[in-house]
C-alpha cells in the first residue's frame, strides 16, 4: 500500500516589510524622475521650461516626443 504524506505548504517569501518599503520607494523615485526628464513641460517642476530645456538632449535621445 503506498504511503500518503502530507504536503508541506510553501515557506513565505524571504522579504522583509522593510525591504519591501525601500524598493517601493526607490521605484517611486525612479518613476518621478522619468516622469521629470521625459514628459514635465513645468507643470509639476514649477521652473518654467528650465527643467524641459535641461532635459532636452536627453529626451530625443531616448526617443521621447518633444516637439
Ligand atoms: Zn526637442
């Protein structure tokens, strides 16, 4: 007769809450400075077109529509 055994649930990730906060906020961080080089016309920088100009090479480096 086979043996039947239990089946062990799987262990939770190894993640700590604190790990977890630092990457959410890093990826926020990242996310607002895409946002900054490729899409703010000043709206959210407040600096007039200082930002867009600054950001200007590297948007059409990235591929960004500009003008
Ligand atoms: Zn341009």
């Amino acid at each position: 007769m086979a043996k039947i055994q239990a089946v062990r649930p799987l262990d939770p990730p190894a993640v700590s809450p604190r790990t977890l906060v630092i990457a959410a906020a890093v990826v926020a961080g990242l996310l607002l400075l895409a946002y900054l080089v490729a899409f703010d016309q000043g709206a959210v920088s407040r600096s007039g077109m200082f930002l867009h100009e600054l950001m200007h090479d590297g948007r059409h480096l990235l591929g960004v529509p500009c003008h």
